[in-house]
C-alpha cells in the first residue's frame, strides 16, 4: 500500500514535534468525506508534515508491515476514527500502539485537534 508523505512548506515546521498518520478511510468509508476532506484540508494549511494512508482498516487486515513501523515510533500522532478501533486494529495486525500514540478522532470537530 501506497502513502502520501506530504512535505512541510514552512521552515519553522522542520522541527517536527510528531510523525503524523492521516488515514482517508478509503473502503470501510466509516467517515463522511466531507469530514475527511476539511480535516486534510486542515492538515495541509498547517504546514505540519504528515504522512496521508488510504484505510488503516485495510491495513490492519492485510498485516501491513507498516504499522510495525508506525508502532515502534513514540512520536505517532493517528488521525483517523474512534481511538478504541485504531488501536484494536494495530493489536490485530500484531503491533499494539505504544501508550505514548495520539489518536485524534475524526468524528469529532477537526477544529478539536
């Protein structure tokens, strides 16, 4: 599976406080896109880098070796759906979230993060 590693345009973000995942929920579609669509939005005129995933759940269900990498960072920011699910899904594909993991939820206002 393909990411999108989206580069900060603003010098004073090259000092990166975390490694920031986006999921678009791409086949579970548990997301409006409209929700998803003004949280990218968002990501993109923060300047921050971020790292964009089709679907975390497809992922998980393939055993992405991915997340492994994902989850030996201590600096992983998720934003993606409920946090309960997120780290239900790194734990199947045998790679549990380390407790210093953020998850952000979309279905909460993206003004919120």
């Amino acid at each position: 599976m393909q990411s999108l590693l989206k580069k900060p345009q603003n010098p004073k973000y090259s000092q990166r406080m975390s490694h920031t995942l986006y999921c678009r929920c791409a086949y579970a579609q548990v997301i409006s896109g409209p929700v998803k669509n003004a949280r990218l939005e968002q990501l993109c005129a923060s300047g921050e880098e971020f790292e964009a995933v089709p679907d975390l759940c497809e992922m998980a269900a393939t055993r992405d070796p991915r997340l492994a990498e994902l989850a030996r960072r201590d600096d992983l920011r998720i934003i993606a759906c409920h946090p309960r699910a997120v780290k239900g899904l790194f734990t199947q594909a045998g790679c549990p979230l380390p407790p210093t993991a953020e998850i952000v939820n979309m279905h909460e206002s993206p003004s919120a993060s």
